[in-house]
C-alpha cells in the first residue's frame, strides 16, 4: 500500500475520472472536481459520466468507502491537499498549436483559492503539455505561492483499457525540479507494479509526445508495409508478426537512441528499392518515403554543427558508416567530409579498421570517387590525428581506450554520435 495522500483532481474526463477512481483505490483521499457540473453530478451518485470497462465499480466501492468524493473546489479541500492533478484538457487551435486556455483557468481558480499553507503542495500537471508548460505557464500562475512546487506526471492510458492501464501502467513518469515534491507525486503509485522513472520537468512533458508520436509512427509503418506487402501478393499479419518475433533488433531499443544519421550498403539502398516498388503499384507510402529525407535533413544539422567548430583543422575520427566495420559505401561521414573539403577546411581522417592499402573493391571506388584525395587525409594512428588537428568530430563510436585517448587530447570535441541537450534552448 502506498503512503496516504489527499489528492484532488481539477477536470473529470477520461484521463481525470479513471485517475481519481483509481487512486482512491489503492488507498488515496481523492476530491474530484469539474466545472460540468453534470460530471460531479454523475460521480457523486456511483455513476460514471462515461463507459470505461471497470470505471462504475471503482466509483462505487469507493464512493461507499468514503475514500472518493466529487464536488467543488474549497480551500479547505485545498488546504488539506498533498497533491493536485491537472486533468484538463489540451486541445488542438485551428494552427495545431495546443490551446492551453483550460489549464490557465484551472490555475487561476485554484491560486484564488490558495491561502498561507501547513504543508507544501504539489500542483501536478497530467495534461498533455509541450515542455517549458510547466515552468513558464504555472510558475507565474503561482509565482506569489511559495509553498507550491510544480510537478509534471504525464498519463499514458488508453481509453476502453484505461482502469486496467492505471493499474498495471506500462510507464510512469515524474518531472520536477524539486526532487523533494516529485518524489512525493511517485509516492502515490508505491501501490502499483512497476518503478517511477524520476526525470527533469520538460523531459518528463517531451517523454509523453515522444511515446504518442512513436505509437502514431508504429501505426503508420506497421499500414503502409502491410499495404505494400498486400499489393505484393504476400500476407500483411504474417509479415508484421514475424518481423515483431525479433526481440534483438526489431522491437527493442536497437536503433532508438539519438545520435547520427544512418547510411551503410543496405538501407538507404533498400528504403529506395522499396519506394520505387510502391511507386510502380502506384502506392502512396509517405511514411516511409520520408525517411530518406529525415535522414538527409539529420545529416544537414551534423554538417552544420562541423562548420561552426572553431579551427581550420579538423580531425575526423571515424570513416565507415558505423563502428566494428571498414564498409564505407554510403558513409555519412564522407557527405560531411566533401563538405569540409569543399569549404576549405583542412581536415584529417582516422579510423581503426580503414588503412587505404586494406580495402578494395567497390569500397576502394567508392571511397576514391568521393574522396580522390583520402591517401592524404587518412591518418595511420589516433595519435597522428589529434597530432594534426584543432578539433575533433566523433562520427562513430570509438571503443572505451580510444574514448579516453580521445578525451585526453584536451582539444574541442565534437560527437555526432550523441545529441546533448541544447543549453541555449528556451
Ligand atoms: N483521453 C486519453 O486517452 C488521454 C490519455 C493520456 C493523456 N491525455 C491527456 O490528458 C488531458 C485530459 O484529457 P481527457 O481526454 O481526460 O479530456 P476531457 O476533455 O475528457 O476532460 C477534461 C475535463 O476537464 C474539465 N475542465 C476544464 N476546465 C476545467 C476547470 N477550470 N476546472 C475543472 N474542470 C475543468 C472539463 O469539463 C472536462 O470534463 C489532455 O491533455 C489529454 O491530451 C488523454
């Protein structure tokens, strides 16, 4: 059981009624409140105002248990509460931008009602809400409220399995600058399996719209490969089935962090190959026909970031197209060279598994067409490179004793194969 808490829960949607009826389940003090007085009607009487499977009989047992109640906002409800839940919604404006018009109105009725306070509070915002909502929108709102601390909690259920997903949750995560409070809000879950994952305020917001936008993404590849594998003759269900047996690489965190972009002898040829095909059969598939341009606009901002290092000399650690490998067909990291080259940049290459005497083929052509001039540049140890550089760009991941000697240099470094947060970000 968790430790108890007195929780309200300002809107009674679907994301609000599901949490306060199962709050109050595992224990909580719950206040329910809605300006639709139709809502609190609803609750107040053991009805839900809506279907959701299990919903009605959370809302009874715990209505007669005396943990839930539904009604308006008091400061004394207020003063008592350890936590409040933003459950109000966010809806699109005609621009798409989000409309934040019932959050800032739910903020103001409860900093109306906000006296001098016992004990802290923490206003939890469960709302959808873009990062920097939290700190910009309810900072000032509560500004004056100095016993207020501001927590993110973003709720990730799904209506028609909402009870269910609130008890078993699939994830849950707490944003707060102050780590006192968000702990406190990840103290309302010890009744459920699963841990909290603790996280800064805005990366607890961006974790919710990236979790959206990733399902949306699923949803989308997951039709746009089923109507293909449909126009070939071949059996969508058993295609995605099978690709979702792979546990290694398909679904799992393979490929899920960010960092450089993608390139090498099979994907950018077999997304092409494949967009072709569809094109032929007639087939719009913009999903996966953007994924080459994302990937060439991603290697734009690497190319970017190389042309503001400071220095003329650029030292380059890295040349196929990932690590563990002397491929170089379709290196990204030789698109950022030729654009180095091409801006009169004086630049070096090292890389662990490429000598220039070692490989042949079609990766020695490869390589002489974009590069005539890659005898020059291509360095014979790491030393030699940082010898002879300014700065150095990672553009592949160096193994644990290269890292340090890379480190060590003591010269600026930038590694494309990690995206670090943006300090200048507003
Ligand atoms: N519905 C989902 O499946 C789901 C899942 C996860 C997250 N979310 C997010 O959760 C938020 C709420 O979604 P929802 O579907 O529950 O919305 P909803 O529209 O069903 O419910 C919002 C409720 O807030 C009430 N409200 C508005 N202003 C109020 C105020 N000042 N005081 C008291 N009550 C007020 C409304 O009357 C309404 O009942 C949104 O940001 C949404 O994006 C929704």
């Amino acid at each position: 059981m968790s430790s108890k808490k007195n929780i309200v829960v300002m809107g009674l949607g679907y994301v609000g009624c599901v949490s306060a009826a199962c709050l109050a389940e595992i224990g909580h003090n719950v206040l329910g409140v809605d300006r639709d007085i139709h809502k609190v009607e609803s609750i107040a009487k053991g009805q839900s105002p809506f279907f959701e499977a299990g919903l009605e009989t959370l809302i009874k047992r715990n209505l007669a248990a005396g943990r839930l109640k539904a009604g308006t906002l008091t400061k004394e409800a207020l003063q008592a509460a350890d936590v409040v839940l933003l459950c109000v919604g966010t809806p699109s404006q005609a621009n798409g931008n989000i409309d934040l018009s019932h959050l800032r109105r739910v903020c103001e009725d409860i900093a109306a009602l906000l006296g001098p306070r016992k004990k802290r509070l923490a206003i939890t915002v469960r709302s959808t809400v873009f990062p920097g909502t939290c700190e910009g929108l309810l900072d000032s709102a509560f500004a004056d409220c100095k016993d207020v601390d501001i927590v993110s909690n973003p709720e990730f259920l799904r209506e028609g399995t909402a009870v269910k997903d609130f008890m078993e949750p699939s994830l849950i995560v707490v944003g707060g600058s102050q780590e006192k409070a968000a702990k406190s809000v990840a103290e309302m879950y010890a009744g459920l399996p699963g841990e909290v994952s603790v996280v800064s305020l805005r990366t607890a917001e961006m974790i919710k719209y990236a979790c959206n936008a990733f399902h949306a993404v699923k949803i989308g590849f997951a039709n746009e490969v089923g109507s293909l594998a449909s126009s070939l003759g071949v059996d969508p269900e058993q295609v995605m089935a099978t690709m979702c047996n792979d546990t290694k690489l398909n679904i799992s965190t393979t490929y899920l962090k960010p960092g450089f972009a993608f390139g090498g002898s099979c994907l950018p040829k077999d997304l092409r190959a494949l967009n072709f095909r569809a094109s032929r059969l007639d087939l719009k598939l913009p999903l996966l026909g953007s994924v080459l341009h994302s990937n060439d606009e991603h290697l734009g901002r690497s190319i970017h970031k190389v042309l503001d290092l400071p220095g003329k000399r650029a030292g380059i650690f890295g040349l196929a197209f990932k690590e563990g490998t002397d491929d170089l067909r379709e290196s990204p990291v030789i698109a950022i060279i030729e654009h180095l080259i091409g801006k009169g940049r004086d630049i070096r290459i090292y890389d662990p598994h490429i000598q220039l005497d070692g490989i042949y083929g079609s990766n020695l052509s490869f390589v002489v067409s974009a590069l005539p001039h890659i005898g020059r540049l291509l360095q014979r140890s790491l030393d030699e490179l940082i010898k002879s550089s300014d700065t150095l760009v990672i553009a592949q991941k160096p193994a644990a004793a290269e890292a340090k000697q890379l480190a060590a240099s003591g010269l600026p470094i930038l590694d494309l194969t990690r995206l670090e947060k943006d300090s200048s970000a507003g």
